[in-house]
C-alpha cells in the first residue's frame, strides 16, 4: 500500500507534493519522490529510509519551478526499501515519470519483453515496468515504428505542448496521445493498481488511472487540478472531488479533468462527497485504524496472494530464495512466532502437515531456543513476523541458523532485520498496519503460509496439478469471503452489546478451529482488557470446565471443521452447565444455531482456509466490546505494536 499524489495548475506545485505526501506517510514510508514537469524537461528527486520525507524536503530545494508533478511514499512489497525502487520511475529518455500503487502480478515477463526491445530497467520494482510500457506505446503514437520510445536518445519527446496527435492512429477524441499511451500500457497489466503519469513532452498534462487500488481527483478555484491514493491529501486543497472507474483515464490539465473509458470513449468521473477532517481522513472515515484494518483485509489477502497462484494450477513462490530442490531435502519444519503470528502458525502446522506430509513444530518463539531443540539442515525454521523485528522471534531464527537449519521468515516489511537474515523471504502485502492489535497481517500472514504450504506439497510431489487447481480456486475465493464476513460488523456489535459488561470469556474451538479462538480470545484481551482464555474444546472436560458456571460466557468456533460434531458436544456440556453460548457457525447451519443464545455468522469454505474467515467476527466481537467500553483500540495500554525487547 503506497501513497500517490499528482498536481496541475498550481506554481507551487512541488509545495503540494510535499505537503501531501506528508499526509499519505501512513500509507508507506520506506521512501519518497516527486517529479516535477516543465518544458525544459522531467526533475526528480527520491530519498529512502525512516526520514526519506525529510530528506526529500531537502533536496526539493533545488527543484526549478514547475505547475505540475507528482509525488509518491512508498510501502515495499517487490524490491527494497532503496533509493534506486523509490518512485517516481523514469523511462529511458527521463521525459516519462510514473507513481504505482498496486502490485504488477505480470511484471517479469513485460520487463523481459521491455528489455528485448532495448529499454533499461534500473530498479529491482514491479512498478518500474509501467512506465516503460508507456514509453513503448507513446512512441508508437508518435510514429517511431521500433515501439521502444526514444529509448536511450536522452532527449526529452514528444509532440509541442497542447497539439493534437495524430487521430488517424491515435486516441480517440477528448483524449491525448499521453492518455492513450497509458490506455494500451495498462491493458497489458495483470494485477493491481493505481497510477498518475506525467510527461515533459505535455508538461502541464498529468494522466491516472487505476484498476483496484484507490484514487481520488480533486479540483479547486484558480485552476488547481489533483489526485492522489485517498482524501487525506487534499483536504484543505480541493473544493470538489471525484473517484474512477475501474479503468477510467482521467486527463488532468490546468482548470479541468477529461475522462474517458477503457476504450477510450468520453466518460464521467464519479462525484465523492467529502465531509471528514485530516484525522478522520487518514482513517479513511472509519473512527479509528483497527477498524479501518479490518475492513481492508478482503484487500490484504488479495494482495498477498497476487502473482502467487499461477493459472496452471501451480504455485510460484520463487521469490522465498529457498530453492525446490533445497525444499525437497527438508525433513522437518518448525514455525517460530509470538502473539497472532504464533496462531497463523499453528494454522500453518495443520495445512503444511496435511498437504506436505512433512513434520511441523510450532514453537513460542521466546521458549524456542531455551528447549534445546533438535536441528539439523534438514529442518527448515521458519519465522512468521508481521513487523520483521519482533527480538523473540528474530532471536528464535537466528538461533535455527545457528545450528544449521535453512531459515525463512513470513514478514511484512520488505527489509525488515528479519527479512534481511533468513535464508527466504515470503512477504505478506498488507501494507502498513497503524492499529497495535493484528488484524489484516494476521490474515495475510495465514494466506501466505496456506501458499507456502502448497507450495511444499507441490515441489515434493505430494500434489497433483488437477487437485492444486481446486484448492488454488478455494484460495482464490477468499478475499470475497472474508469481505462476507467483514460487511457483517454490524451484526456483530449487536452480539457484543448484550455482553459489553463481561468480565470473563471462555474461547474453545477444535482443529484449526483452536488457533481461531485462541486469536479472538487474545483480540478480546489486548484491546477490552477483559479476561479471556482459549481452550482446545475436548480438554474443558480434564479441568477447566470447573471454571464454568451459571452465565458464564462460552465463545465457540462452531464451522464445520472435521471435528465439528465433537465440538458441539463439548458445546452441550458447557450449556448443561448454565454458560451463555456465542457461536462462530456457517450460514445457514441451523442445527448448530440451535445451541447458541447468539450466533456469529460466516460463510463457508475449505476446512483449512476457515480461519481467515472465522477469525474475521471475533475480531469485530473484541473491537465492539473495546468500543462499548471506551477502550482506545488503536494504542491499547502497556503494549507496543512491535515489541524489540526480550
Ligand atoms: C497481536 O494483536 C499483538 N499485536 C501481538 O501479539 C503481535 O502479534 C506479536 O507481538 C508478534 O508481532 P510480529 O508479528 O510483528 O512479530
């Protein structure tokens, strides 16, 4: 998740830049750019690093002036955090400056096609690959029959400023040859996202578009024209605003936006009522970022699993560095986390375990190293971290490394301490997460594992393409699944208002339902403050069921995972005792509703995939109770969102 930023029409544009950019920094702040048009030709400036915006303030100093540029803040999810991947990219003539949000699932093979037709890619970014592609199509507009722009000539093209192309083989009427450069660009893109392009050949002339990913346009008196990723950019700067279409083109020139369609054709923006302050802009109207987090879980999990799951039927995860052949000689996997990361691993101990067919150790980290555990090059460690610093776990894979073992980490931050000591690197795409309590990385952190899985069981021969299909399909499914469960909030609030004044909760579950109750009891906990324990549902019955009595309140993960009967019964057994029953169950599944004094409803998938869907209404359960209580969700007490110390 990036921050993109363009403006037209205004002198002091670069200001613009800057100032949005320091808005969107919560959207990503590995690094920073602008670019600037003028006639004379396209400046840049990028920084990276924790004070990349600072940084870039500084060198802005130097810029020429300009009415128009763009801008963009950066959350690494392909290459590193680096000054080099830092947008804005440039096309080889440096006249083409390009911003992206999104995430290019098709970017290897346009850049091996790119450079086969003479362009130079300079960074290691999915990203970079658009803005070559645009140069490729301007120049064919432009009539240089080689497709490749004026690759390598340095000169800045393009036709003077303001006139038409040539409409013979052009863009269609209302648009420019920038505008359809971007169009065809784009048609070749799978994937993600949301883009503004500026060009030193029409100097006052900026082009976004966007599939998926978000971006606003806002106009303001005197001529001022803007976009960017969200509000918070230009509030104060805007007086009207307007969203896409999915790929609508918008033209942005001093005093006014064209649109067209897809195919070119003259098309409507779509009017967007804004009524926020910065603040509640950040959180993109929603009162706080947990709650904005969960929401942007369908999204999440899109994102991570994007490029990913091949359409043959396989699962292409090259980038984890950790060769098939070094995964076939893997006799052991140990999965080393603390807090949600630890749950979305003993998630992964029974995907791995069932598709691979290879033994899976789930450790706390900070026990980890103390248990002297057995390890040898054929174990292979795995640390699942969202943050990527987490000293425990970092502490628990180095110790792997230590004796022998091939590490990997599941992280969220490209570059983290983490990410740049294991041996693999398989990166969950959540962007960055504001809220202390895990949400949308607890479920990017269970996709990734559940690709990670079939991974293993694929180059280990343990799955047959026809059946990695089918269950590619079922990942495939689950952003719309989980966004089912996310658009029933307000259901949820409801339930948790009959128990706002709990004290005590009991969380069961069986199976992969377990680690379901185990995060939602400590969702419930980090945040309400309410106390609140998870139990393998059959081990009530040898001590805790003591605990259990009238009115006590009895969270189950009721779906029908393989041991859903069993956990009824223990279900039964709670209620013969007096407890209040809330149950996680699948639409429509009655004869477990009967049980319950209320009912959490998710829709159905994949035993194994559950999780990512049954977790979703006990994370809303434990924000509505926090809410009810006037907890501060977002900074609850005596916690840290990454915790660096032993
Ligand atoms: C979860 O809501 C908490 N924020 C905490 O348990 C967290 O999951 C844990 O500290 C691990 O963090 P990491 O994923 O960054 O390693």
């Amino acid at each position: 998740m990036c921050g993109i930023i363009g403006v037209t029409g205004r002198a002091d544009a670069l200001e613009m830049l800057l100032d949005g950019l320091d808005r969107l920094e919560y959207r990503g702040y590995d690094s920073a750019g602008v670019a600037l048009s003028t006639e004379a030709g396209t400046w840049r400036a990028r920084s990276a690093g924790s004070r990349s915006l600072a940084d870039l303030r500084k060198l802005a100093e130097a810029a020429p002036p300009a009415a128009a540029g763009i801008g963009h803040t950066r959350w690494a999810t392909h290459g590193h955090p680096t000054e080099a991947n830092a947008h804005p990219h440039l096309d080889c003539t440096g006249s083409i400056a390009l911003v992206h949000n999104g995430i290019v699932e098709n970017a290897a093979a346009i850049a091996t096609r790119l450079v086969a037709g003479g362009h130079r890619l300079t960074s290691e970014t999915d990203s970079e690959v658009l803005v070559h592609l645009v140069e490729a199509h301007l120049g064919e507009l432009l009539g240089d029959p080689t497709g490749s722009g004026a690759a390598g000539t340095g000169s800045s093209r393009g036709v003077p400023r303001g006139s038409e192309p040539d409409t013979a083989h052009g863009p269609a009427p209302g648009s420019s040859v920038l505008g359809e450069a971007v169009r065809r660009a784009l048609v070749e893109v799978r994937g993600s996202f949301a883009v503004v392009v500026a060009w030193s050949g029409d100097p006052t002339r900026l082009v976004a578009t966007r599939r998926v990913s978000p971006l606003v346009l806002g106009t303001a008196a005197g001529g001022a024209v803007m976009v960017a990723s969200d509000v918070p950019a230009l509030l104060g700067r805007a007086e009207r605003f307007w969203t896409l279409d999915d790929g609508q083109v918008a033209e942005l020139v001093p005093g006014g936006i064209v649109v067209t369609d897809v195919a070119g054709a003259p098309a409507q923006a779509r009017p967007l009522e804004v009524a926020w302050n910065l603040e509640q802009a950040r959180k993109g109207g929603f009162p706080d970022f947990m709650s904005k987090e969960i929401a942007e879980q369908p999204q999440a999990v899109a994102d991570t699993l994007a490029g990913r799951l091949t359409a043959d039927g396989t699962v292409g995860l090259d980038e984890i560095r950790v060769s098939p052949d070094e995964l076939r000689q893997v006799d052991k996997v140990v999965l080393v986390a603390c807090g949600s990361s630890y749950h979305a691993a003993l998630v992964a101990k029974f995907a791995i375990e069932h598709w691979a067919r290879v033994p899976v150790d789930v450790d706390i980290a900070s026990e980890f190293r103390y248990r002297d555990p057995i390890l040898d090059p054929r174990t292979l460690v795995v640390g699942v971290s969202q943050s990527g610093e987490t000293v425990d776990t970092l502490q628990a894979v180095r110790h792997g490394r230590d004796l022998g073992a091939r590490t990997l980490v599941v992280c969220n931050v490209v570059d983290s301490s983490m990410a740049r000591e294991a041996d693999g690197v398989l990166y969950t795409r959540a962007g960055p997460e504001i809220g202390v309590a895990a949400t949308k990385t607890h479920l990017a952190q269970l996709a990734a594992l559940q690709v990670l899985a079939l991974h293993l069981a694929q180059v280990r021969g343990r799955l047959d393409t026809e059946r990695a299909g089918r269950l590619l399909a079922g990942l495939a499914d689950l952003p719309s699944l989980v966004a089912r469960a996310v658009d029933r909030a307000g259901a949820v609030a409801e339930v948790a208002q009959r128990y706002r004044s709990v004290r005590d909760v009991f969380f069961i579950g069986r199976h992969v339902g377990y680690p379901v109750a185990m995060e939602g009891a400590l969702k419930l906990k980090e945040i309400s403050y309410v106390r609140a324990e998870a139990y393998p549902a059959g081990e009530l019955k040898h001590g805790p069921i003591a605990l259990i009595e009238p009115d006590a309140l009895v969270v189950a993960v009721a779906t029908r995972t393989p041991l859903w009967e069993k956990l009824l019964a223990n279900v039964e057994e709670v209620r013969s005792r007096g407890a209040q029953v809330v149950l996680v169950a699948n639409d429509g599944d009655e004869e477990t509703a009967r049980l319950a004094q209320a009912v959490l409803w998710v829709p159905r998938c994949e035993a194994l995939l559950s999780p990512l869907v049954d977790v979703v209404p006990l994370q809303q359960f434990a924000y509505a109770v926090a809410r009810a209580n006037g907890r501060d969700v977002d900074r609850p007490r005596n916690l840290a969102k990454t915790v660096t110390v032993e």
